[in-house]
C-alpha cells in the first residue's frame, strides 16, 4: 500500500507566469493561485502542483485529492 505525502493547498500571489495544473491556463504575474504545499517533505517543492482560482473554486481540495488518486 502506498502511502501518499500529507499536503494541502495555500493561496499565492503569483511572481511570474504560473500553469494550472488541472486546466493548463495561465496564471498572470500578481494574480493569485493555489499552489500544492507538502509538510514533512523538503524536495515537496519541486513536485508541487499549482491551480488557478478557478478550479480551486469549482473543485476545492477535491482537485487535490483527485490528482494525487490518477498517480
């Protein structure tokens, strides 16, 4: 059985131009996204996944939990 890293999503501001990860938009520089954040897990931060607003709003931490369960 595997066992899968406990993470959570927390609410940025984007820096530079960021890709959702569930529907391939483009997050613009400033505007904000949820990017996938690990607890427990240093190297989480390269595998980290990032979502737009939108998907975050139709979907929640369901997004989340979906992607982790098609690995």
């Amino acid at each position: 059985m595997m066992n899968w890293m406990e993470t959570r999503l927390v609410r940025k501001k984007a820096v530079e131009k960021t890709v959702c990860t569930n529907c391939g938009k483009i997050v613009n520089e400033n505007s904000w996204y949820y990017r996938e954040e690990g607890v427990g897990f240093h190297l989480h931060s390269l595998i980290a996944r990032n979502y737009c607003e939108e998907c975050y709003k139709k979907h929640g931490e369901n997004v989340l939990i979906k992607t982790q369960q098609s690995f």
